[in-house]
C-alpha cells in the first residue's frame, strides 16, 4: 500500500513538473473579442489566407472570435498581394489570417498570436517591430493559422487591410518592414540567439535612433555597435553589416520612431519581463538539461528501489 501511494505521489509531482513548464513555454493570448461594433473606427476586418481550404476558414474564423460575417469586413489575401505589397513570391501559398481592431490613437499597438504553435518564426514582438515601421499604430492585431508557417505572410494581409479601407501605408515602408522581418527571423535562427533577444535587439536599436537622431551611416554603425556589446551579442561581420544596411535605410526614410516611443519602451518591457520568466541567459538550456537529467536518473533510481 505504502509502495502504490509512493508512486501515486511522485507521478503527480512528475505532472505537476511537466504541465508547470508547458504552461510557461507555450501560453499565449487568445483572440480579441469582436462583438462590439466601434461607430468611429468601423468594425474589425479579417484577412484569410487565399489558400485555406473551408474547414480551415471556419477553424480561423472560430480562433479570431468571428461570430458573424456581418459583424467584420472581411478580405482574401492572395499571391499577387504578396507580390504588389513586399516583392514576395505570387505563387506563394497563403495560410496565416489576421484580424484588425482600430483603436483610439494613443492606445498603442497590441498583437495577439493566437495559434503560437502554427506560427513558427515570428514572435508577436517581431510583428509589433515590423508593422511600427510599415507605420501600422493604435490598432489590435490578431494572427492565427490551422496549419504550420513561418508566419511572414500574416504581414500581408494588415497591409492589405489598411490599403482597401483607405488607410494607404507607404509601399517602401511596407517593403522594409518586411526586411527586418527577415532579418529578425535570420538572427533568430543563430546559434545562441533566441527570438526575444532578437527582439530586444531591434527595439533599443530603435529606441536609440529615436533619441539620438543619427545623421550618417557612420553614426547608425556606433549605434547597431553599442547596443551588440551592451545585450553581449556577438555577431559575424556579414551580419552586423546586415543590421546597420537596414537601420541606415530606415533613417534614409526619415522614419520618425520618437512618435512611437512609448509603444517600443512597452515591446521592450514585455520583452525583458518574458526574458526573466523563462531565465533565458546564454546557460539556461544548459541548466534545463542537466535539470531533468539528474532528475530522470533519480526517478530511475527511486522506481528501481520500490520493486526490488
């Protein structure tokens, strides 16, 4: 008896263990909710992925909280939308849907990934980046696919959205949004590189810029520099050329990231905060591994003394 409640015990810390990490690794905020129509900034609109099957639109439509087709406006995002909007591929195929809810201005930009395991590259942090820089403010975003994708081509169909509804972006903004997509989701991929320090990255790149206002290539180059050794990020000559080409067409551009301020100190807290949450230092994984490497041997050893 004393043996069976042993076992009852330690499988249920085991449960306990293992349900405590998912619930960190994986959590993620659902959808917005879309019942309620703002008279002033109009109702929410949806874009689908132009390839989903209609068992994967009524999925989408479900995890975007979409209740009836009269309560949004709703779009098809396509290939040729890819195309037109980031020189994308147009016989791409098109899965990931987002929904966009107008805010008030000054409420700031919020992103919701509401299928994180689907998508596989970008962190809600990369889009809230990339979409500040395709000039996208004061709005809800929520992302969602029913299949497995890097989730680049969510960023399409917002920009659709803003362009049908007579909110124009500006197409080369829109194109280098989607370059520093690609550059985060590149980093990202680097050994030692996790995607929130990726993110941190960019935003007080940003952050800087907005308070030092470079003048030159020369000054984007001292500023890409110093927020590398501050985060201890080392990178190959070739990628940190990478960073300051896409920092120094941003200022090129005469993008104006002092207005979006309090928005990049809000990526940057988040960011920071989930950092701490998971002790994500360059030794975690380390940790973890040793962690449950010691732990199944003792479990070996505990199980193996109950039955002999």
């Amino acid at each position: 008896m004393k043996k069976k409640l042993k076992i009852i015990i330690m499988m249920t810390l085991i449960l306990g263990f293992v349900m405590g990490l998912a619930s960190t690794s994986f959590a993620d905020s659902g959808a917005s909710d879309s019942n309620s129509i703002n008279e002033k900034l109009g109702v929410p609109i949806v874009v689908y992925g132009d390839t989903l099957t209609d068992a994967q639109r009524a999925e989408v439509r479900e995890l975007l909280k979409v209740q009836e087709a009269t309560d949004v406006q709703e779009y098809n995002v396509t290939g040729k939308d890819i195309a037109n909007y980031i020189d994308g591929d147009p016989n791409s195929r098109m899965f990931s849907s987002a929904k966009i809810v107008r805010q008030e201005k000054g409420n700031g930009l919020t992103v919701n990934i509401v299928t994180p395991d689907n998508i596989t590259q970008v962190t809600k942090e990369m889009y809230a980046n990339a979409l500040l820089t395709a000039g996208v403010e004061d709005a809800t975003v929520d992302v969602a696919s029913p299949v497995k994708v890097s989730g680049h081509s969510a960023l399409t169909g917002i920009y659709k959205a803003y362009d049908v509804e007579g909110e124009q972006l500006d197409k080369e903004r829109m194109e280098l949004a989607n370059e520093e997509l690609d550059v985060a989701t590149d980093l990202a991929e680097k050994e030692g590189m996790s995607q929130e320090k990726v993110s941190q990255l960019l935003t007080d790149i940003k952050k800087q810029i907005a308070e030092q206002n470079p003048a030159t290539k020369e000054d984007v180059e001292r500023i890409v520099k110093e927020q590398l050794d501050k985060l201890e990020i080392s990178l190959s000559e070739a990628d940190r050329q990478m960073l300051t080409d896409l920092f120094d067409k941003m200022r090129d551009l005469n993008i104006d990231f002092d207005q979006v301020k309090n928005q990049l100190e809000d990526i940057a807290s988040t960011i920071k905060n989930k950092a701490e949450e998971l002790g994500l230092d360059q030794s975690f994984w380390e940790k973890v591994a040793n962690f449950l490497s010691e732990l199944f041997h003792s479990l070996g050893n505990f199980f193996k003394g109950l039955f002999n």
